[in-house]
C-alpha cells in the first residue's frame, strides 16, 4: 500500500530525508502536497515529487485549510512552527510525523500531546535513535538483566567541533531566542534514550554549563569579521573555507549553504550567509558544554554530558549494573561490550552498523512511520515517553539557568494533572 502524504518544510530534513525517502520508495510513500514559504524550495521539492502547483502552498495554514488531503502529515519545519503545524495536521485528521523537539516550550509539548489524545490521526515524534540497531540491541542488553539491575549510567553525547559550529554557532539553533535549547534540540534524543533504557522515572535533577569558547574575546588575534574578508588566521579549527571549500561533497553539512553547491557558489554563500562568519563574532549566546545529573526514584543515578568540542561525532555510554558493566561507541564505529562482575569476562556484542542518517535510523524511522500510518496504528514510543523526554529536556534548561536543583516528581505530578 502506497501512504499518500503532505510535507510542510521542504528544507534540509524534508527534502534530504523524507523526500529522499519517497523517491527511493515510491511505492510505498507519495507526496502529493507541500507547504514551504521559500518559493524556490517548494518549487524544488513539488518538482521533484511531481506535485501539482495548486498543491504548493506558502504556509501550513493554507494547507490544512483544505482539509484532509492525504493520509499522512510530515512537519519538518523550524523548531518554533512544530507546535502549530503539528496541531493543525492532528486536528485535520491526518497521521502525524513531527519532528523533534515536539514543541519549543515545555506547554506546548503538553498541549500537543492533548490534541493528539483527542484526535483521529496518531502523533509520531522523529526520535530517530530508536530506529537503530545499535540502540535496539543496547536496550535488549540493558532491559534484560544483563548487567542487573542498572546502578549508574553515563552518557556522553560528544558533538564535533565542525558540527557545533556549524549548528549550534553559525546555524540555526545559534541563538536561543530564535530556536530551542541545545540540551533540548540536541540532546532529547538521549534523554529518549535514557528514558526508554531505564523506565524508573527521574525524580531529582541538576546541571551545570555555559557558553565557553564562542566570545568575542575569545578570537584569535587578528580575526575578521567573516572568514572569507579574507581572515588571517590560518590554524583556526573552525575556519569556514576549510569546512566548506575543501571537498566536493554535496551532502550535509555542505548542502544547507545553498543550491548552487559549485566552488564559486559555496564562495558566494560564506561572502554573504551566515556560514562564512567568523564563530567568534556570530552573536551565538547557546551553550557549548552542558552536564546533567539525574537521581532515579530506585536511587540510581544517571549523567549526560553534551559538549560541542569533540574530534570525533560520537554518543559514548556506560552502564553499570548489580551484575555487570556494559560499555557503548554509537559513531563511526558502532561498539558494544558487557563485562560479568563475577567471572570477569568481556564479551563483545556485534552490531550491524547501519547506513544512512543518524546509523541508520532516518531510515527506520520513515518505514516505521509508513508502516504505522497505513494501518492507522499509533507510534511505538508512547505519548507519556515523549513527554518524560521533553519534560527532562527542558528542566534541564531550567536547572542550568537557575542553579536549582529541581524536583521532578512534582513537575511531573502537576504535568499528569493538566493531561487529565
């Protein structure tokens, strides 16, 4: 069966992994709507896709203003529109995929998870690391008392320099005010993960961290403005026209500069869009290191560190348990290994890594969602996980900013109140 659906978004995600997805798969997936106010990106993607131009539209309101059209609904939009194209889609009675973070404030995530309670169609949030064989065969292993019961977990979610500038610096999510929290946009995907891995719910939270590298004062002697006036500082790590000049790749990160991705064209977009500045000067206020400690009700503690300053793009975990210590690389290589307490011996898991974005779990999170919405079956991540992520996530925020410890559980209790 072939899910007919509408895109609203037809940037980065929409067109590189949704879209992709669909032309790989026709016969599975159809677009047969999209919504983007770019024109040149609706153009592009309603082409692709064969999409007639009186089914383009500028805006998602314009789009669900006609009602159900398709089946399904894919929101892949800018953090701060999730919420309003996301109820707008369930309200319409479509099967609903959105990306992650569900809302950009914790109301809104709750308020979402309310449409979605009441409404025909089914919310699937883009928690893509779910989606991976790597993640599945850890929460086997932890889930099945292999190492007993969990005692301690740390987990690191080791951003690469590259990609933190890129991102989280010169990108999207660089300021605060214009898109959601790193420790929200990035790291809900752990939190997913730590909730999923250990279900005994969080009741005490802290956290710890600031901007340190990307200052003004921080530059190097001599630094310019951008990095093409040209900048003379040639052992810069995060020098735009090494990042961006120095391959001949098309795909992401290099991509999102633009359309005309030819030498001289990459040139243009550093001269005059946000990837050329210099990361000391682009007025980024988000935070490049942030740690979170978390107490369990059992009394079990768990960690997560998300740092942008890594060599290497990497989530990096330990576990250990009554009985054993599990350790984990989800990155270039994909490594899982269990040590016994009492006989000391290490066993290696093997683990087929996947292909594609995110190992493998873009993919899987598309077919899984295809699957879903045919049969008009509701998401296997439930809507009271996505809010304990989401609720973690933006606490965390919160703890960071008031040097509070926060007490979970009466957030949580007033959250379940307000569902009711």
């Amino acid at each position: 069966m072939t899910v007919d659906a509408v895109l609203v978004g037809a940037g980065q995600r929409g067109r590189f992994v949704y879209g992709a997805w669909a032309l790989r798969f026709p016969h599975r997936l159809r677009f047969v709507a999209v919504a983007d106010p770019d024109p040149r990106r609706r153009r592009r993607f309603g082409d692709d896709h064969h999409i007639p131009p009186s089914r383009r539209f500028a805006d998602a309101d314009e789009l669900f203003s006609h009602g159900r059209i398709a089946t399904a609904a894919v929101i892949a939009t800018d953090d701060r529109t999730h919420l309003r194209a996301a109820t707008a889609a369930l309200e319409a009675g479509y099967e609903v995929l959105v990306e992650k973070p569900a809302a950009h404030h914790l109301d809104g995530v709750v308020e979402l998870a309310r449409v979605a309670a009441a409404a025909e169609g089914n919310l699937h949030v883009a928690h893509v690391l779910r989606f991976t064989t790597f993640f599945l065969t850890l929460h086997r292993l932890v889930t099945s008392g292999s190492i007993g019961e969990v005692v301690t977990v740390e987990h690191r979610e080791n951003v690469a320099s590259w990609h933190m500038a890129h991102s989280f610096v010169r990108g999207n999510w660089g300021r605060a005010a214009e898109a959601t929290p790193m420790i929200v946009q990035k790291a809900c995907h752990d939190f997913d993960i730590l909730t999923w891995n250990v279900p005994d719910p969080v009741v005490r939270l802290s956290s710890m961290g600031s901007l340190l590298e990307f200052r003004p004062e921080r530059a190097p002697g001599g630094a310019t403005e951008r990095c093409t006036d040209p900048c003379p500082v040639v052992d810069c790590p995060y020098d735009a026209r090494r990042i961006y000049l120095g391959t001949d790749a098309t795909g992401w990160p290099h991509h999102v500069l633009g359309d005309d991705l030819t030498p001289q064209g990459r040139r243009i977009a550093l001269r005059t869009g946000p990837y050329g500045r210099c990361v000391y000067r682009a007025d980024s206020d988000v935070v490049d290191h942030q740690v979170v400690t978390m107490e369990t009700a059992s009394g079990a503690t768990m960690v997560l560190c998300m740092h942008g300053h890594s060599a290497e793009e990497a989530r990096t975990m330990r576990y250990d348990g009554t009985k054993g210590t599990l350790r984990a690389v989800f990155g270039r290589s994909q490594e899982i290994e269990v040590t016994d307490h009492r006989t000391g011996a290490l066993r290696r898991v093997p683990v087929d890594a996947g292909t594609g974005g995110h190992g493998g779990g873009d993919d899987g999170l598309v077919a899984a969602f295809v699957g879903a919405a045919a049969e008009g079956r509701p998401s296997p991540v439930d809507l009271s996980v996505i809010i304990e992520s989401h609720l973690l996530a933006f606490l965390a925020e919160e703890a960071r900013i008031t040097g509070t410890t926060i007490d979970v559980a009466d957030r949580r209790a007033a959250l379940v109140e307000r569902l009711r």
